[in-house]
C-alpha cells in the first residue's frame, strides 16, 4: 500500500473513540513508533492503527491485502490475554470499521471492542446460539 498523507482527521476521530473505551497514551511517547495510538482499556494496552479505504469492508479478510505491512506489524507483537491489535479504517463518507488482529485470522469488532457476530444465513442462525437440531452455530473466526 503506498504512503500518502496520514489521516489526521481520522486521526483524532479515532482516538475520540478509544477515548470512551479507555486511556489514551500521550502521543508524544510513541512519537516515531510504527502505531498511530495506544490506549489502556481495563489495564490492556490496545496498538491501533488508523487508514482510510475507499469502499466498504465486507468481509475481514478483504483487508488482507491491502493493509498486508500493517497485519505484518502487529504479529510481531507479542499476543497475550493482555494485549489487543487493532485496524480502524474509516470511509469517505465517515463510517468506520474496527479489526481485531489476531495472530491467524482477522475479527470484525465494533468500536467497543466486542465482536460483530454475522448472521449465518445459511444455517439460519445466530453464532453461538443454540440452533433447532441441538448444535451450537459456530463463533467468528475468520482465517486466511
């Protein structure tokens, strides 16, 4: 993906958000770091990045390729049960969607930091919840 002018706008868009999540780290610490932002939600530090796209995001994988050094980068983090990786890109029109960057798959989160669970239409279910025939839907795991 090539470099162009950073996001400012989306920027400061985007640490609002976090803001209602947690505590945002002064700026000037990660100065020169390969994050945007660092924020501390229940004692959890969360590394985010911020870009923006040119059309909707309908699955998680469709970010992937473009966004490739960015997915690179955060895996070299350490995974922990304390740490969290996330994209946060932001369309032309303002609407902005959060991916969880796990170590083998991408996870579409809203700005809470929950999981989107979709609706599998064809099982014509809910993911995790109990379906007629007694199995369980399965829980968002999108790997590549």
């Amino acid at each position: 993906m090539s470099q162009g002018r950073p996001p400012l706008v989306a920027l400061r868009r985007a640490e609002e958000i976090a803001c209602q999540r947690g505590v945002l780290l002064d700026a000037f610490v990660i100065q020169g770091s390969s994050y945007d932002f660092i924020f501390f939600c229940s004692f959890c530090p969360v590394f985010v990045r911020v870009r923006k796209i040119r059309a909707h995001i309908s699955d998680p994988t469709d970010i992937a390729l473009p966004f490739k050094e960015e997915i690179l980068l955060f895996r070299r983090l350490p995974k922990t049960a304390v740490v969290s990786r996330e994209i946060r890109v932001v369309s032309p029109w303002g609407a902005w969607q959060h991916f969880l960057v796990c170590d083998d798959s991408i996870v579409d989160i809203r700005y809470n930091g929950l999981p989107v669970l979709p609706v599998d239409p064809a099982a014509g279910a809910v993911p995790g919840k109990m379906t007629a025939s007694g199995h369980s839907a399965p829980l968002v795991s999108t790997s590549f």
